[in-house]
C-alpha cells in the first residue's frame, strides 16, 4: 500500500469519527472550557425509563384540575351522586369511583373555578 492509500484511509477513518460525534451532539451537549481556552463539547447523557419527579407532579396536578373542573363544571352534588353511581358498578368502575371521590383538593379546585365556569 502506498502513502497516498494510507493517508487516505487514516483521511476517510477521521472524517467517519467526526460524523459519529456529530450524530451523538445532535441531541444535546454540554460546553466547558479548559485551562488552555479550548472549547470542548460533550454529548449530554440521558437515561432512558427513569421519570422524572417533575412530570409525576404534572400528572397529579393535571388530574387533581380536571376533577376539580367537572366538579365547578356539573356540581358538587351531581358529581357526588354521579360517584355514588360508579361506587355501586363493576370492580373497574368501583376503582373509577374510589379515584374520582370528592378530596379536599379537588373541593378547593372546584371553588376557585366555578366562578370562571359561570
């Protein structure tokens, strides 16, 4: 092999590295600078199947307002009976009408809304 073959694989061997990092920076980096000034950029490392403590927080809250919602929305009597009904079904809606109960949150919600919802 001559010099020009070799100096074109070891060519062709940096240009697939310099492809790979892009491929891997694409989806978010973080910069530092070192002692000497030079900028170095690293890939950011995401574990993947953990959840967040922020998005569990989102969830409830999101669930907690829409309760709250058809509570200001229908009534808090209506949605009391409307429970009552769920608690007498199947065991999948006495689960829908045990997580559907009136709370102290939900109650809360509900009052702050039912003015807007008028």
């Amino acid at each position: 092999m001559d010099d020009a073959a070799k100096s074109y694989k070891a060519f062709d061997a940096r240009l697939k590295g310099i492809a790979k990092r892009r491929t891997r920076l694409e989806n978010g980096y973080k910069s530092k600078v070192t002692k000497d000034g030079l900028i170095i950029f690293r890939p950011h490392r995401r574990t993947r199947g953990r959840i967040s403590l922020r998005g569990i927080f989102y969830l409830i809250f999101g669930f907690f307002l829409l309760k709250g919602m058809i509570m200001a929305h229908i009534g808090g009597t209506i949605y009391a009976q409307r429970v009552a009904t769920l608690q007498e079904g199947t065991i999948v809606e006495r689960v829908g009408g045990f997580v559907m109960q009136p709370d102290v949150v939900t109650r809360a919600i509900a009052t702050q809304l039912r003015p807007l919802l008028k």
